[in-house]
C-alpha cells in the first residue's frame, strides 16, 4: 500500500534534517513527468555553463531570507531545492511580491536566470519566473563552458653517449639542444659495459636534433653499440 503524500513529505523532510539527504525518494518525484517535458538545467551543471549563458532552474521554494539593504530596499535570499542538490537566487523586492501573488510555493516554479561568472565567483540574475506549464514554452540561450583539453605528455628524445664524454661534446650538445627547442623532454642516457645512466634535462627539443647530434658520436636511445 502506497504511503500517503502527507506522511511521506513528513518522512523525507524528516530524512534531509536528520541525513542531509532523501533515502525514501525526493519531494520532486510526482513532478518528474512534467519536467521531463522541459529543457531546464540542474544545480549539478551550473559549473558546466559559460559566462554570459542563461538557464532555467525549476525547483522547490524550501525558504527565503529577506533583508533590508542599507537603501532601505527590501530584498531576499531564496534556497530552492530541484533534484540534485540547491541553489541560491537573490530576489529584489518586485519578484517576491511577483512569488507571493502569482505563485504556490509548495509547488515547484521555474527561475529563467543570466549566468555571470568572474573568476571561482559566479551570479544568477532572475530574468524571468515562470510555472511548470509556461516553462515547457521558455527559449533559453545555453553556453557551455569550452573545457580545455591539455596535450597529452610528449614522449622524451633520450640520447646516449658512452662513458666519461669530453666537456667539449657536452658544450656542443647543449648548444644543439638550443638550437632545435621544441615540446620533447630531453634525456641523457651515459652508457658502459657495466651500467647506464639516465639523466633527465630540463630542455625540450624538436626530434630535429638527431640529425646534427649523430655527428657528435650521440645517438637516439638503442641505436648506440657500446663495444666489449
């Protein structure tokens, strides 16, 4: 047998004060098939949205704080609930007297906003406060952020040389490794009969470098033959 709605809105509120989350469900639920009729945003992808972009969040009205401003203007701060999490909207003193005329705040309401964002800090200015039913009308110009795809690693130019090389040939592999500058990480691999080893440079160069360093008895990694 399916719980009553008053008792089960009293089990969930009681869920969110005591958890901090809904296990039975979500106030929202009954109002799903409506709002998969409607292109709206969640409280999830604000960070997804570019500045100057608009949205549409629809949620629940949970309370709102109003205040004076050292004007004398009354506005408020509203905390509205939709299916991810909240939000926070500033509401000057003509939307709550738009919101306590016009609207049912049991009942969820559609907030048409504009996205500002300026630097970590981002506000929503209230465009327009629509119901369910008008919202499912409401044209929204979205911009999603351009995420940017850092270039993955290059593979690094590893060069080998034998044992004990002149300071001279070190000199003019540096003057190389100037000469040809590019995104490859530049490795020194000093080789022996005995043991190798691998020093790791600061400079990145162009795989062009190979063409001058085999003149300097340097080579690219596994094509030098340290004789027996």
């Amino acid at each position: 047998k399916d719980m009553p709605e008053y008792e089960l809105l009293d089990l969930l509120a009681l869920e969110k004060e005591s958890l901090g989350f809904y296990v039975s469900g979500h106030p929202l639920d009954k109002y799903r098939e409506q709002l998969d009729e409607i292109n709206y945003t969640l409280s999830s992808e604000i960070d997804d949205l570019a500045d100057g972009s608009q949205a549409l969040f629809i949620g629940k009205i949970e309370e709102i704080n109003t205040r004076i401003s050292k004007k004398g203007n009354k506005f408020g701060i509203a905390n509205i609930m939709d299916l991810h999490g909240n939000i926070e909207l500033m509401l000057f003193e003509n939307r709550l007297k738009e919101l306590d005329e016009d609207f049912d705040l049991n009942k969820p309401i559609a907030f048409k906003v504009k996205i500002t964002k300026d630097g970590d800090f981002t506000r929503m200015n209230i465009l327009n406060i629509t119901s369910l039913k008008d919202a499912k009308k409401s044209k929204v110009k979205i911009v999603k952020e351009q995420k940017h795809t850092p270039e993955p690693p290059s593979e690094p130019v590893v060069l080998s040389m034998k044992l004990l090389p002149d300071t001279k040939m070190i000199e003019e592999l540096y003057c190389l490794a100037e000469k040809y500058p590019g995104r490859h990480p530049l490795q020194l691999n000093i080789k022996s009969k005995l043991s190798n080893v691998k020093i790791e440079s600061k400079m990145k160069v162009s795989r062009s470098i190979l063409l001058e360093a085999k003149d300097l008895g340097v080579y690219e990694e596994e094509k030098l033959v340290v004789n027996a």
